[in-house]
C-alpha cells in the first residue's frame, strides 16, 4: 500500500499504548435440569474467564489493523477496553495519551467506535437527524459538518438515503450510514466491529474503498475485528492475531502468509484425466476433478516443479497461488503454539 | 481544564459558553426526541383515553363508601372534594408517572445498547431527561383536550380556585413531582447494571407508590393510625417520604389543605427529594458504568 512510506514510527508517536492489559469476567455456571437450577438458587457456582490476559500493543499514527481469532478470543472485549465502555482488571491503556475507561469528553470527541447495527442511529428517524445530532454533541462546525457530511454521504453513494427512516433501510444500507455517523466529527481513531458482517460482496466492496480512502486522506488510526479474510486482504498492513485472550502472532499480513505456510496450491488443467502417480511427482494431489487436479507443492520445491510441468506436454494450462488466508488463519487459530520467537508483542515489522 | 485553570480569568469566561452549550445540546435533543414521540402519535391517544378509565372505578366506590354512611365527611373530605381530589391526583401523576423508563434503562443495560452514551461525548441521564420531557409534552398536546372537558364537566365538585400565590405553588409542585418521579425511576433502572431484571423491583416500588402516594387515597386520611410513637400518626411519617410528592401534594395544595408554614416546610421536603434522587441517580450511574461488563455484545 502506497501510504506505508509516509508511516509514522509506532514506537515514536503511539496513538493507542497497552501494557499489560487484562480483563476478567466472573461467570455463574448455571448446571442443567430443574433440581439443579433449584440448588443454584441457594449455591451459586461461579469461575472467572480471563477475556484478556496482559496484552501488550503500541499502534501508530495512520495504522490500519486488523484483530483475528475465532469467537471468543478477546477481540471484541478488547475494542471495549480501548473505548472505554469497560473498565480492565489489570494493566494499562492510553488512547491518544487518555486512559480510555476514564471517558473524558475531550477523549470521547477524538475517536469513535462502530460496533453492530443499531448503534447510533435513531432507529425511528432518519439519518439525518441522527447526524445533526452529532453536529451538537461532538460541537462540530456547521459549515464543516456540512462539507464532511456530503463528502462521506456521497463517497458511500447513500445521499438519496439519509431522509428515509433508518428503520426502512436495509442491513448494508444502515452500515453504511452508521459508518458516516462515526465519521462526522472526524474522529483520530476508529474502532471497528465487524464492520462487514452480513454484507453482501458490492456493499463490502464499497465499505473497503470508503475505509481505504478515509484512511489514507486523514490519517486516521484505525483497528478492526472481522472474520472476513477479504477485509483484511484489502485494508490491514498489519495483523493482530488473538486467540484465548492472548495476542498470538503480530506482523504484517504478507509476513502470516510467509510465515505459516509450508506450501503453495498448484492447479494444473490436463488433456486428460490423469492416474495419481502422473500427477504425484509433481506434488501431494488434494483433489482430482476430471481433467484438473489440484496440488500441495512445497514451497521449496516450486522451483523445481514448475519447469518440469511446463514441459509436460500433457499440460494445458497451470496456475500457482498461495494457500487461501482463511485456511492459514484456520490453522494459527488450531494451533497453541507461542508467539514467535523473536517478535516481541507490540512491535510492528 | 489543566493547564489553562490556574487563573480564575479563563475559567469564568469558559463556563457560560459551556452551559450554553450544553443547553443548545440538550434541545436538540429534545428536539428529536419529539420528533420520535411523534411517530407513534396513534399509541399515545390510545393511552390517553385508557388513563381515564380507572378514576371512574374510584369515583363510583366512593360514591357508594358515602352512600353508606351518614356522615357528611371522611377524615375532613366530603363527596365533592374525594372527587375533585381524585381528579387532581390523576393531574399530578400525568407528571411524576414515568412509564416504562426504569424498564427502558434496564434493558439498554442488558442488551448492550447502553454503550453508546459511554463512547459518546453526551450525558445519559440529560439524554433521559430530554426524551421524558419530550415524551410528556407529546402528551400533554395529546391529552389536553380530554383532560380539559372532564375538569370542564366535573368543575362543580370543585371548591373556587386558591389564590395566585397558591396556585404558583401549585404548578412548581407538579414540575417538581415531574422530576422527582423522573429521578426516583431512573434510579431504579439503574440497578440493572446490578441485577438482571427489574421489573419486579419496579413492581414492589409500584405498589408502595400506590399506597403512599395519595394515588389511592388521600394520605391524610392515615392520620388516625398511630405507629406506636407517642404523638406520631403514619401520616406524619408519610410526609417525609418522597412518594406523596408525586401525586398527594400538589393536589392537597390545590384544595387548601395544606398552608402556611406547613406548605413551605412540605414544599423544602420535596426539593430535598428531589435533590437526593438526582445524586442518587447520578451516583448510581457512575458505579455501575464502572462495573459494566458490556455484555449482549
């Protein structure tokens, strides 16, 4: 991405500063059938889950990362945290050098956070009393409020929106809307969640482009949590990867690809259908459908193996890509392994 | 504020614009709070003509309670002013009622939707504040008039009206029962952030309401029950309590019968209440944001 170059050093001016940072949820386990949930009246058995167990992150200025991990890593519990909407049980935050849990309005009136739906639009009203509410609590001014309103409204192409009831709009629709009410005040720092959720491919697409272009005009910080490997691919230099409340693998996206992968896909499309051994000097074959039979080939035999199978007259047309990052993703997810050595937490490559 | 508050020179020219603005905040909050109030203008005239109902029942037992007895008065009433009381009482809780807001608030808490006014650079509780009002003015535009043809009809069991002083009382009474049932609600929903379910807290905080309040009858009639302190009826210890400010008082200042000293120290009480329910209000909020867990996503 173009705008790597003019990257403030994290280390230097960190926006967003976690030290040690852990939160803990005491849980009543509630056992199952009557006579047990009667007993549970008088004796209440409960265990505390740790949500986050003492990250340490520094972001700076302009980033844009990425929070993987599967359901219930601390993803989300940590995008609380750094707005401030919870409060942690050990550890330190400084956003924008305020401690996010405090919830100073001077803080409050730099940052946003998108997270589900029915956020902060008024449910029964149009958008656009929605937005000139902010105009009020976030003390923007007007001729600015109208300039940045009809920026954002026209990048997303929902002008025609803004005077229907939100509730009439469709789920891709009222993202779109949520995202302009969080970008208003021209906040320094985004907090996303899940921003694509549900959203058919156009309506991501165009989520993306917007992102991309909010981010790079005004350098805002932004961290997001997805599932969706497509968001990543298309917006994060860096990835934050979580799992069990513990920050996993930190770097850069290209840098999961080079790093947990061992081999690349090889597709070839043959005359005909082949016998497994034809196509199994090549490499490991996954699936044979017809004529095309997919492959694992070690990455370091690529080298190797292409020029044999550019030889092979029996070869019409071959295509060789990475592993899909959902599937390495999968897979860091599975695996317990430590963080890499040599890659401190909160350094970004 | 850190730096530049040193001096008493900035602070004082600071603080007028913030309360202006503040204040410009809050009305435009009002404003789309009415705006949304409007959208189900068909719910509320519905609920304005059910309102009316249940002050019939009441007015039919009295009825019959003197219908039974010889005497011309009860406890200092006599048909007419239990009648005009009644009516008065269904005035004053047209005020200080808050429906659904301690449920609302518990919910938010529940469900997550709270978090909002944690991110946001804005008061929850001035937020609440704005959309009651905004609630009760819709309201009020909407009951007027049915409201105003039974005063109209039933102005015959009324005494003549109390003097322009009595009547200022009177109305400073109702906006203060506004607010102190505002705030004694809201502090109610605040336990959500506690408990998981309200609603039958609010259920038993209903049914004291009903009995204390006046709203199902008038408080003074407990003046000849004794607690057992020498001198001291239940009704004496009633007036220190905040819930016969939310529908006996302004109605028994209307009808004269409290006055004097009597009616100021009553009138302070309510001001304490009120001044008590807001701190409790606010203290409750900022202890239980602090433990909020933002569970419900």
């Amino acid at each position: 991405m173009d705008n790597s170059a003019s990257r403030s050093n994290p280390t230097s001016t960190p926006v967003i500063e976690v030290e040690g940072l852990a939160k803990e949820y005491r849980v009543h386990d509630k056992p199952e059938g009557l006579a047990a949930s009667v007993r549970s009246l008088f004796h209440r058995t409960s265990r505390v889950v740790e949500a986050l167990r003492g990250v340490d992150l520094q972001v700076g200025r302009g980033e844009f990362v990425a929070l993987l991990g599967p359901n219930g890593a601390g993803k989300t519990t940590f995008l609380k945290l750094l707005s401030g909407i919870i409060t942690p049980s050990r550890g330190t935050a400084r956003v924008l050098g305020h401690v996010p849990w405090v919830r100073e309005n001077e803080f409050r009136r730099r940052f946003a956070l998108v997270m589900g739906q029915r956020n902060q639009l008024w449910w029964d009203l149009p958008a656009a009393e929605s937005f000139r509410l902010h105009r009020e609590i976030y003390r923007i001014e007007p001729s600015r409020f109208t300039r940045v309103r009809d920026e954002l409204v026209d990048l997303l192409g929902v002008r025609q929106l803004v005077l229907q009831p939100v509730r009439e709009l469709s789920l891709g629709e009222r993202m779109k809307l949520e995202l302009v009410a969080a970008l208003l005040h021209e906040p320094e720092v985004l907090f996303l969640d899940e921003p694509t959720i549900g959203l058919d491919v156009v309506a991501q697409h165009t989520i993306h482009a917007f992102l991309r272009h909010v981010q790079a005009e005004r350098r805002v910080t932004v961290m997001l949590t997805t599932h969706y490997m497509k968001d990543v691919a298309a917006l994060c230099e860096r990835v934050v990867v979580i799992t069990h409340g513990d920050i996993l693998y930190d770097g850069s996206l290209a840098d999961i690809v080079d790093r947990f992968t061992t081999h690349k896909i090889v597709t070839l499309d043959l005359d005909e259908v082949p016998s497994p051994a034809r196509v199994a000097r090549y490499g490991f074959p996954c699936e044979v459908r017809g004529p095309r039979v997919v492959l694992r080939v070690d990455r370091g035999r690529i080298a190797e193996v292409l020029p044999d199978i550019l030889r092979d007259a029996g070869v019409r047309d071959v295509s060789v890509e990475d592993v899909p990052l959902e599937e390495i993703v999968a897979e860091l997810f599975r695996s317990t392994r430590p963080r890499p050595v040599g890659e401190p937490a909160g350094a970004s490559p | 504020m850190s730096g530049r508050s040193v001096t008493l020179e900035p602070d004082r020219h600071v603080a007028p614009p913030r309360l202006l603005e503040g204040l410009r905040v809050w009305c435009t909050m009002l404003a789309i709070c009415l705006e949304e109030r409007l959208v189900y203008r068909g719910d509320f005239l519905l609920g304005t003509a059910m309102r009316f109902l249940p002050i019939v029942t009441q007015i039919f037992l009295w009825t019959a309670v003197f219908s039974a007895t010889s005497r011309a008065d009860i406890a200092g009433y006599t048909r007419d002013d239990v009648v005009a009381y009644y009516l008065l009482t269904m005035l004053t809780r047209a005020f200080s009622s808050m429906p659904g807001l301690a449920g609302g608030i518990a919910r938010s808490i529940r469900d997550g939707s709270i978090k909002k006014f944690l991110v946001q650079p804005v008061d929850f509780i001035g937020f609440l504040l704005a959309a009651r009002v905004a609630h009760k003015l819709v309201y009020y535009a909407v009951a007027i008039v049915p409201f105003a043809a039974v005063f109209l009809l039933c102005r015959g069991y009324f005494p003549p009206p109390p003097d322009a002083p009595t009547v200022l009382v009177f109305l400073a009474s109702l906006v203060l029962a506004f607010l102190l049932g505002f705030f004694m609600e809201a502090t109610l929903g605040m336990l959500g952030f506690w408990v998981l379910e309200v609603s039958s807290i609010v259920f038993g905080y209903m049914l004291v309401q009903y009995l204390l309040s006046g709203h199902m009858f008038p408080i003074d009639m407990l003046a000849g029950i004794p607690t057992g302190m020498p001198g001291v009826s239940v009704a004496d210890l009633v007036q220190w309590l905040p819930f016969g400010y939310t529908a006996y008082f302004p109605a028994a200042v209307w009808l004269g019968k409290i006055e004097g000293q009597e009616l100021f120290r009553a009138l302070a009480v309510e001001v304490g209440w009120v001044v008590v329910m807001a701190l409790a209000c606010r203290a409750a909020w900022h202890r239980g944001t602090r433990r909020y867990g933002a569970f419900g996503g």
